[in-house]
C-alpha cells in the first residue's frame, strides 16, 4: 500500500526485505534539545531513498552534521529513548506515525484532518485569549 | 444468482468493488462516505461481503457483564483491538451514530448474505439495509446471527425476504462461500477494500483516491486520509 503512494508522489522510496535497525538515529532524536524537523527529514531520506544504515554511528553522525546540529557523542546514548517509550506505551501508542493531542492517541497520517482541526481550534482559542 | 466471476472485477461493469463486514467497526465508519461518493458521483459500486476470520489475526476474546472471560489475545492485539475501538468510535461518534464493543466475535455470515439478497432483488435500498442492521447492531441490540432478526431488517429496508431464509441456507450461503474462499490469495483480507481500477485499495483512508481514480485522475493524486464530515449524517441515536 505504501508503494502506492511512493509510485504516485514520485518519491522513490527503497522497501527493504526486512526493516533496518534505527536505534542510533532514534536516541539522536529523544537526545536533541533542539528543533529536531530537519534531523528527522535528513533522516528519513537517508533510510528510505538512499538505503543508509540509522543505526551505524558514522552515518548518523554526518546526518546530524547535514542537519545543521552540533554533535557529541551523548546524543548516542539511549537513556532518553527508553523513556520516551516507556511513556509512549503508558499512552497507548503502539505504533508509528502516532500524535498524541488533547490526551488522544491518533495512529497513523490518515488522521490529518481532524488533527489539523484541533491545532486549528487551539490557535482561535489563543489568538482570543 | 450468479457466482462471482472474480473477486477483483465487478459484476455488472460498476466502477469500483467495496467489501464490507457487519462486524467491522471499520467497515461501519466507512458506510456513509462511500455511499455519499456514489451519490458525488452518480455511480453505484459492487458491494459484496467479506466475512473476517478474526481470531486469524487478532486472537479472539469473549466478555461478560463488561469483563473479559476467555482470551489468547497477546497484549499488543489487545492494544490494537482497544485502538481500533476507540479509533471507530470517536469518528462515528462525528457521523451521530453509537459504537459499543462486541461481547463476542460474531458471526456475520448471514448478515452479509444479507447484502447478497438486498443487491441481487432492490439494489437501491442497500443502504437502507445497511442502516437496519449496522446501527443496532453496533449499539448491541441486534442479533445477527438470528436469520429471523436479518430477514426483519431487510423487511424493515423495504425488500421483500420472502424466501431469505432458504436462501442464506442454500445459493446465498454457497455463493458467500465461494467468494470467501478466493479473497485471501488475491490479496484482499480486510474491511473495507476497494477494488477499482484494477488496484486493491483496503482502508477507508484510500477513499480519496477511490475519487480521484473514478474523476480521470485529474491533478496530483490525494494522499490518504479520513475525511470528516462537516455535519453528523444522522441525529444521534439517544
């Protein structure tokens, strides 16, 4: 079903036998304390057009050098990510791509219009306040 | 009645095939769009059912008085099964309709021979039969695996069901059956499906793509999403 969706958004994403392992870039994105989008971005491309390893510590390292970011080695570490997906269990989410919003879990990107909605009411409310 | 020719071409030339199952919660939220793309569209869709083997693939659970009683559920198809429920009710919730989970895994095969009767003898009235069944049933007040209770809803849909009985018993079921058994080695295992176009599309999200193949696939294509009703289809069903 994915490939349908590739085929018709001419993104020429790679499926592999079997899914790699991304562990490494995982940890970089639960250590960052920064705006973490264009870590996230370089890293999908990474994965899924041009086939790369997410958990071999010299790619990861370089995406986080593309991505503008400074990197230390602490990012590697795991500490940040078990917690997150402790928490992320506790909230019921079980799979990826998942929003939690307004104590709601939504699983997966067909959800868009209704989470657009709730951001959409969110920012009124703040804009009357 | 006719034996289908192929799970993957419709029957009389319609431009797209939709499988459903009266125990999908899935399949239940999906209801009201389709049927507003084939009024979009002018068009009517090859419906025919899918009765899912759950257990298959989520274990299989009973409940009592709110409880679980009997269950070879893994804990992660308990969070997918919870999901699902919460998933369907939220938006059918938006279409003013009550989702109550099931006690049990029902078995929906007369009910969906159901939707044969209704589409070979008052095609138009389907909707209405599905609106006799789905509804009650998902509020728990509908014993679909009573032949009497489904041969009262396609009654209350306005079609006859004189003969009914015999028939979910006799061609009705032998059809069903043989459809059955050809879905799973083509790939078509889920509710709802659509097939158009050639393409398998399962999931009510390809609903945007079901429209843009049948417009001439005019500008990029969609990607997937639940669309939302502006208004609820129905007054809530206090």
């Amino acid at each position: 079903m994915h490939e349908i969706y590739a085929d018709l958004s001419d993104t020429p994403m790679h499926f592999r036998p079997k899914p790699g392992n991304s562990d490494l870039a995982l940890n970089v994105l639960a250590n960052l304390s920064v705006d973490p989008t264009t870590f996230v971005s370089r890293a999908y491309d990474a994965y899924w057009i041009e086939g790369k390893d997410l958990n071999d510590a010299v790619v990861v390292e370089q995406l986080v050098t593309d991505a503008g970011l400074h990197f230390s080695a602490e990012l590697l570490q795991s500490k940040a990510i078990d917690t997150s997906i402790e928490q992320a269990q506790a909230q019921g989410v079980f799979e990826v791509p998942a929003f939690v919003i307004e104590e709601q879990v939504f699983i997966g990107r067909e959800h868009m219009p209704w989470l657009r909605e709730i951001v959409a009411k969110k920012n009124q409310t703040l804009s009357l306040n | 009645m006719q034996h289908y020719e192929s799970p993957l071409i419709a029957t009389a030339g319609q431009p797209a095939i939709v499988y459903i199952d009266i125990k999908s919660p899935y399949a239940f939220v999906a209801l009201k769009p389709i049927f507003a793309l084939e009024r979009e569209l002018g068009v009517q869709f090859d419906w025919r059912p899918l009765t899912l083997d759950i257990p298959s693939y989520l274990g299989s659970a009973k409940k009592k008085a709110g409880k679980v009683v009997e269950s070879n559920r893994s804990a992660s198809q308990w969070s997918g099964v919870k999901y699902a429920y919460r998933d369907a009710r939220r938006y059918i919730e938006r279409q003013g309709y009550i989702l109550k989970g099931t006690e049990k895994i029902w078995d929906s095969s007369i009910a969906n021979i159901g939707i044969l009767w209704v589409v070979e003898h008052a095609r138009d009235k389907l909707e209405a039969y599905l609106e006799a069944v789905y509804p009650p049933f998902w509020r728990r007040e509908l014993d679909i695996e009573d032949v009497a209770v489904v041969a009262a809803c396609i009654t209350a849909a306005g079609v006859d069901a004189d003969g009914f009985e015999a028939f979910q018993a006799g061609i009705g079921k032998a059809v069903h059956d043989q459809l059955q058994g050809q879905l799973h080695s083509n790939n078509i295992y889920g509710v709802p499906t659509y097939v158009v176009d050639g393409q398998i599309l399962f999931g009510r999200e390809h609903l945007p793509l079901v429209r843009w193949h049948l417009t001439g696939k005019q500008g990029d294509a969609p990607d997937i999403c639940y669309e939302l009703n502006s208004e609820p289809y129905l007054k809530p069903n206090t």
